[in-house]
C-alpha cells in the first residue's frame, strides 16, 4: 500500500507526505521530477508540432480534394498522440480517463466531435506554450552547471566571448566571473522554485481537454457500476442456486434414504425382526450422513471462522491442519464482502487438501494481496505436479464458485512441478 | 399423508411383483431404493444414474414401470421431467413414476400433457410409507394416476376464490383432493373411514356442483379434475 505513493510525482505529493527523506532534499526531489516530467511534455509537444503541419495542410488542401485523403491519416496521428498524451499524464499523476466510444478517423463524424475538436485544441496550445515550457525545463539544468561553474574555466575561453547562457555581458575579471556563477545559482533556485509550477501548467492542457468531458465521464461510470451491480447479483444468485442444490440433491436425499430405509425395517420387522437391526443399522448411518451433509451446507455458505478471525486468521488456521508445512503470507488489509472471503478460503482449502492427498509435495505457500480491487491468492506447491482438474478433485466447483464471483482461475502443473493454482477476484468494493 | 400406516406381514422371497428401473443420480438413495423394492419382492431390473442411462435402460428391459427421479446430471434441473416425456413418447403407455425433491405444479402440468394414464408424480420421501408408496406404484403400472397430495394442495391454494368450489362441502373438497391424487372409490372409501356408497354419492354431488359429466374411469376421472383445477386457477387471478 505505503509503496504506491512512493515515487512521488508534483501532482502527487501533498504537503503531509513522508516519504522518509530528509526535509531539505524534498524540494530538490519535487524539482527533479518536475523536470522530468517537463522534458517528457516536451516529447510529446515535439511531436505535436508535425502533427498540427498535417492537420492545417489536410484544413488547406481541402477544397482541393487532396485534404480528404489527407483526413484519416491527421486524424489518426491526432488521435494516438492524444492517447500517448493521456498514458503520460496517467503515469505521472491522477488517471486521464480516455472519452468513450474513442473518436471517430472518418472526417465527418470527426467534425462534429467534440472530443476530436478538445484534442485540436490541446494540440495547438501544447504544441506551442508546452513546447515552450518543456524547452525551458531542459535548458535550465544545462544553464545552472554552466554558469555556477563559470569561474571554473572563464579564462579559458577566447576573448569577447558570451559570458552568460542568456547571452548577455562579457566577463574580464573575476568578479565578473562569480557574477556568472550567481546566475547560475538564480536558475538553481529558478529550478527549484518554479518547475513543479511549470509542469503542472504544461499539463493542465493535457488533463482538461485530453479526458472525456464531464457528462460523458458520469454516464460511462454508470454503466460500469450497473454492469458490476448485474455481475454482483448474478453471483449471488449463482450462490443461492449452489446452496439450494446441496440442500435438495445432498442433505434431503440423506433424509430419504432414512425414511426409506426406516419404512424398509418396519416392513421387515413384520416379517422377520431378527433382519431388522441390520437395515436400522444403515438408516442410521444414512442419517449421521445427513449431519455431516448438513454441516457441510452451512460450513459452505459461510465457515465461522471466516467471520471470527478474519481471512488471514483463517487461512492461518488451515496452513496449521495441513500435513505439508505451509507458509502463509498475507497482505490484504481490509475486510472485503463475506462472499468474496468465503470464495478464496475455500481455494485455499481445497488447493492444500490436493497438495496433502496427490502432491507429494514438502512445502507450501499460500500468498494472498490485494491489489486494484482484486484480491489475489496465490499457492504453490514443490510436488510432482501434473494435477488434471477432471480427476476428482474439487477443483471443479471451486472453479464454478470463482466464475460466479466473476473471478478467474489459473492452474500451472506440469509433469515433475511445480503447480501453482492463482486465482483472482474482484473485490466488489 | 395424513393417516397411520399399519405394516403388515409381507412374505419375501422370488421376484413376481412388478418388473421396475430405477433412475436416481444419488446412489445412497438409489440402493436404498433397491433394497426396499427388493424386499418387497418386486423385481427391480435396472437401475440409473442419468437420464441417458435411464432411457436406454426403459429399452432394454422394458419395465411394467420406470421410477425416475426429476434432478439428474448434467444439469441437475428437469432432466428426469424430459426423460419421463420422451419414454412415454418412444413407448406410448409406459408407465413412469417421477420422484423429485420438490413438487412443483408445473411439472406436474409438464408431464399430464401426454395424459395422465400410468403416471405418478410423487415427493421422494413418500417411498418411507412403504405401503402406500406400493399402492401408488401398482396404481400407475396399473394405468393409474398417483399425484402429490402436495401438487394437488397447490392447486386447491390457488383456486380458492373460484365460487363453484366454494359450494363443496368440507368432506366433498377431501373427496375432490382424494380423486386429483388418483385414488379409486374404494381407497378413498378407505382413507375416509367411509363406506364405498357415500363416496359414490359425494363424487355424484361433487360432479353435480362442478358442472363436469361424471367419468366412470378413473384416470379419466383425475383428468378431468385436474384440468378443472387448472382451468379454475387460470380464471382466478
């Protein structure tokens, strides 16, 4: 978690974020980002710059016919180089969300997109104060090293010679001399004090008229969040179905099987009780089946321990009833929906259950992280491998119990290990 | 159902009952299911654990009766529903006795479709009566009807505000229940602890305050019960 904010970025870093540097090295760190994301602007705006040739002689030759043709290739260059913008300001601070559907390449559609005009206009103003600012941003370090060095090696330089990276003044003495070099420390502290600024107007382009406008932004959040509710629902539904399918095909035929074989005895015992004991004996197992049926059921909807002890504790508690050595490593902070848990507990179990019974193996390792509102477990295993999901494990109605949770299910066993079972899903947060 | 049954002495021995197949995915319940029938010596000829299996089993043996149970593999949803159909189809006039852990009224509208003569739909812990679960069995290999009193309860439930049915007495609605499970005069005679003549004479009175021509078979009888208790639902909303 702490790791994400680490490389920390002029958009990112707030004021009350320690990264564990001393104070004093802090602005110096935001300047060198800050630099480096200018010079990266600068990239793009060089780019830019034939990009904006293309379209005004696409605009131009219009009339001609010539534009027309000319029309998909601008508007493809415009649209990859939006997208190339956006991944980089995406990188460097908060995600610039594309417009959805993409902008069209044909040339009429195009004209009445609003999308595609917002890019133009990006383009002509990073093409040209974007381009300004990331120039700057590249010659500044080259002016500081230059200038504060200066006195270094003023003398040996011809006469009549710029003495300044401006271009301005000569200099004859040493005095003159150290007057450059605080030149150059004016543009450390120009580097300093003024390049975060800088980079964030040189981006500021980029993130208003790159992302997808407001109302378009809200609508395509609502059909995510609709599509992951009807996914969310379905899961559950899926859910439900599973319990009502052990309850009816699994705990009440045990229950059959008792009143039959029951009515079974009592006939017999009509005709010949001395034969009874021996099919009350099975009605009775049929019955302690039903238990253990039962408390299956109700163990698969939700283990207890799951709610008492959270996943880490019980994951624990199954690494320490498995007969391989087990590593357990856990970091998922947070409790995720009861459903979800349940889900990757239930991995776990049956993937050490398959280690104990075919795997042969000497250790485990169970790693579970969360990571962009997905919970990840991962086990491993140094057995022989070679394990086939159809082969009677229950790998079958885990994989079914992932899929409804719309997750996804990888096993990695090849003849001679190791196997790797990875399976991910989504959080639901 | 609702009155005491009494076992009483069986003799067991060689199979002369009835030759059955049985199709049930859980094998617990499947032999259990053999073993009962066994002992009561009739003459269990197959038994299945899939609808496939059913089926080619049905032809192979050719069964007075085939006991199949609704949820099977791969779906686990009507599978025993659909065999029962497409038998009865292949074979017109098998008698089949359907299991299933719940009844549902649809299913039972799903499998009466091809009429009601030899089918039974039954709740699977029914088998427990055993004799009244024989009884069942012989009625449907007989040419009978043997419905869930529970499917029949469905029907009564919803079909409480048609205003003809109201008109019935509380003993002539037992009667009424009684006909659409299947059951013959004399053995509704003998779940009412009445006599044969005032059965006859609530069936007359009950078929007078219906409006429906009386039938004089009995799987006759219970279909015209049953599609008047379904069109009575259809009208009531």
């Amino acid at each position: 978690m702490v790791k994400g904010t680490a490389t920390m970025t002029p958009d990112r870093a707030g004021p009350g974020q320690d990264d564990g540097s001393p104070a004093a090295a802090r602005p110096l760190r935001a300047a060198t980002a800050a630099l480096s994301q200018l010079v990266g602007g600068l990239g793009t705006a060089l780019t830019a710059l034939p990009v904006l040739l293309l379209l005004a002689v696409t605009a131009l030759t219009a009339p001609a016919g010539i534009g027309l043709l000319l029309a998909p290739l601008a508007l493809r260059a415009l649209h990859a180089l939006a997208r190339r913008e956006r991944a980089r300001l995406t990188r460097v601070g908060s995600e610039v969300v594309p417009p959805h559907p993409p902008p069209p390449t044909r040339t009429r559609p195009a004209l009445a997109d609003p999308a595609t005009r917002r890019e133009v206009r990006w383009l002509l103003r990073h093409s040209t104060a974007g381009l300004l600012l990331g120039t700057t941003a590249l010659l500044l370090p080259v002016i500081a090293v230059r200038d504060t060095t200066f006195p270094l090696y003023w003398r040996l330089l011809p006469e009549n010679a710029t003495a300044t990276s401006i271009g301005l003044g000569q200099a004859h003495s040493w005095p003159q001399a150290l007057a450059v070099s605080l030149l150059g420390i004016g543009a450390i502290a120009v580097i300093v004090g003024l390049t975060p600024g800088m980079a964030r107007l040189q981006a500021r382009p980029g993130r208003a008229l790159l992302a997808a406008g407001p109302e378009e932004d809200l609508s395509r959040r609502v059909a995510e969040l609709t599509a992951t509710r009807a996914a969310a629902l379905d899961a559950h539904a899926t859910e439900l179905r599973r319990i009502e399918r052990a309850l009816h095909d699994g705990t009440q035929n045990r229950l059959v099987s008792v009143t039959v074989l029951l009515g079974a005895a009592r006939r017999q015992v009509a005709r010949d009780p001395s034969r009874a004991d021996e099919i009350l004996e099975r009605a009775q197992s049929a019955a302690e089946q039903a238990l253990a049926e039962l408390r299956t059921v109700a163990r698969g909807i939700l283990p207890p321990v799951l709610d008492d002890r959270g996943l880490e504790g019980a994951l624990t508690g199954l690494a320490a009833g498995s007969p391989v050595p087990c590593r357990i490593d856990v970091d998922a902070p947070g409790r995720r929906a009861a459903s979800v848990e349940a889900t990757a507990y239930f991995v776990v179990a049956e993937a050490l259950t398959n280690i104990a019974r075919h795997s042969g193996a000497d250790r485990a390792t169970v790693t579970v992280r969360n990571r962009g509102g997905r919970l990840r477990v991962r086990i491993d295993d140094d057995g022989r491998g070679g394990a086939d999901e159809g082969c009677g494990s229950g790998l079958t109605g885990i994989r079914r119990r992932v899929a409804a949770h719309d997750g996804t299910l990888r096993l990695t066993s090849p003849v001679g290990g190791p196997t790797t079972l990875e399976v991910d899903l989504p959080c639901g947060a | 159902m609702e009155h005491e049954e009494r076992p009483r002495p069986v003799p067991a021995g060689e199979p002369h009952g009835l030759r059955v197949v049985i199709a049930e995915d859980d094998p617990l319940l499947r032999e259990g299911l053999a073993l009962l029938l066994r002992a009561e010596s009739l003459d269990v000829a197959a038994t299945a654990g899939t609808a496939e299996e059913a089926l080619a089993a049905i032809e192979a043996h050719r069964p007075d009766v085939a006991i199949l149970d609704v949820r099977m593999p791969p779906t686990h949803t009507d599978e025993g529903i659909r065999a029962a159909v497409e038998a009865r189809r292949r074979r017109p006039g098998l008698a089949v006795l359907v299991l299933s852990a719940y009844v549902e009224q649809s299913f039972a509208t799903q499998l009466l479709t091809g009429g009601v003569g030899g089918l039974g739909y039954l709740l699977k812990e029914r088998v427990g009566r055993v004799e009244e679960f024989l009884d069942a069995l012989h009625r449907v290999a007989g040419g009978g009807t043997a419905i869930d009193p529970e499917v029949v309860a469905q029907l009564f439930t919803r079909t409480r505000q048609d205003t003809r049915l109201e008109r019935l007495s509380p003993r002539e609605d037992e009667v009424l229940a009684l006909m659409a499970e299947g059951l013959g005069n004399s053995a509704i005679a003998a779940r009412l602890f009445v006599t044969d003549g005032a059965v006859h004479k609530h069936i007359r009175s009950i078929f007078a305050k219906l409006d429906m021509s009386p039938a004089d078979q009995v799987d006759r009888r219970v279909a015209a019960v049953l599609h008047y208790l379904e069109d009575a639902r259809r009208r009531t909303p």
